[in-house]
C-alpha cells in the first residue's frame, strides 16, 4: 500500500510560480514511476509529466518549457515546479505513483491540490 499527499496549490497571479509536491509514504520499494495529472473545471483529467524509476522524464505538450517534474528519494517526496503560470493552469493537480505489487501493477493517487491563477 502506498498514500499520497499533494500540498503546494494556491492562488498566484499569472505569471507566478508554484512548486507542487507530494509525499509518498508505505511500500515506497514498490514504485516504478511517477507523475501529475490535473483536471480543470469541466474538462477531463489530462497528464502534466511522468519521471520513470531511470529518471526519464516526459511532458504534455503544454507543460514543455515551464513546468518540471523532479523526485528527492531520501525524502520520499516527488515536486513539480510550474513556472509562468498561465489562467488555463487552473485546475486541481493530482499526484500518482505506479507500483509493481504481488498481485499486478497498481496505481495509487492523491487528493489533489487546487491551484487557481488570476489574470
């Protein structure tokens, strides 16, 4: 088992920065990859970046550029760094983590964290 807690949302201005993070905690050993998804008001959930256990990561196409994936193993914690932030941001972000169970591949997803951005 494995719990996610995201913390970092808020309201910025556009053109703020925020930094997302998320603690992981239980059968950390288990973790094969990682990433943020997000979900506007009225839209479908849609991925921001993933960073595999190799460190590979990858981005939507909106997020190349200004948004950063990154990972602190000794911490548990998994970040991701928004810079110029844009009113289309806003939308409730979502950390998941993909482990390799007994029983198959799982993934495990946190409560989200609302980040709101002002024009």
């Amino acid at each position: 088992q494995v719990q996610l807690v995201e913390s970092g949302g808020g309201l910025v201005h556009a053109g703020g920065s925020l930094r997302l993070s998320c603690a992981v905690s239980g059968t950390t050993s288990t973790i094969t990859g990682m990433g943020w998804h997000r979900q506007a008001p009225g839209k479908q959930r849609e991925s921001v970046a993933s960073l595999t256990d190799s460190n590979y990561a990858d981005y939507a196409a909106f997020a190349k550029g200004r948004f950063t994936i990154s990972r602190d193993d000794a911490k548990n914690m998994v970040y991701l760094q928004i810079n110029g932030l844009k009113p289309d941001d806003t939308a409730v972000y979502y950390c998941y983590v993909i482990a390799r169970e007994s029983s198959g591949w799982r993934t495990y997803w946190g409560q989200g964290t609302q980040v709101t951005v002002s024009s």
